[in-house]
C-alpha cells in the first residue's frame, strides 16, 4: 500500500486492488491496510473483466505465477489519497 500510494502522481489518481472473497484473501482486511496508510476507500464493486481488459490474473510467485485460474467471486476496491 505504502509504495502504490507513493506511485500515485497527484491526488486525483486512484488505487484498484482486485481480491479474491475466499479464503485466505477475505481476512486481509484491505480497508484497514489501506487506511494504515493515509488511503481512503472510494468505492468497492463486484470484479468484471470487462471492465478492466489487460487485466491478467496470476498465482504467485515463483515457477507457476504464469498459470492462469479462475477468477471466481473477486472485489475491486478502489482507494484516492
């Protein structure tokens, strides 16, 4: 959180953070990490690829990170300054 707001070039840029609802994801508590540091939650939605198109999902690191998996049930939280 700390490095995407830094990224964020002025205050009307925006942080989009898609999450998987199921566990382990649902207990990240996104809001609060996002609060932690100085972000403010704008707006959450269902995830929809279509609107976002070069969205590509990803494992995680390491030799299988380029499998793709089904999305499943996924929010998008959006955060400002």
């Amino acid at each position: 959180m700390e490095s995407a707001r830094e990224m964020m070039k002025d205050e009307d840029g925006e942080i989009h953070i898609t999450l998987n609802t199921l566990p382990p994801f649902n207990k990240w508590d996104i809001k609060a990490l996002a609060e932690e540091k100085g972000l403010r939650l704008i707006q959450r939605m269902q995830f929809t690829k279509w609107a976002f198109p070069t969205y590509s999902n990803k494992r995680e690191s390491g030799s299988n990170c380029d499998f793709i998996y089904p999305i499943g049930s996924a929010i998008t939280y959006m955060f400002k300054k």
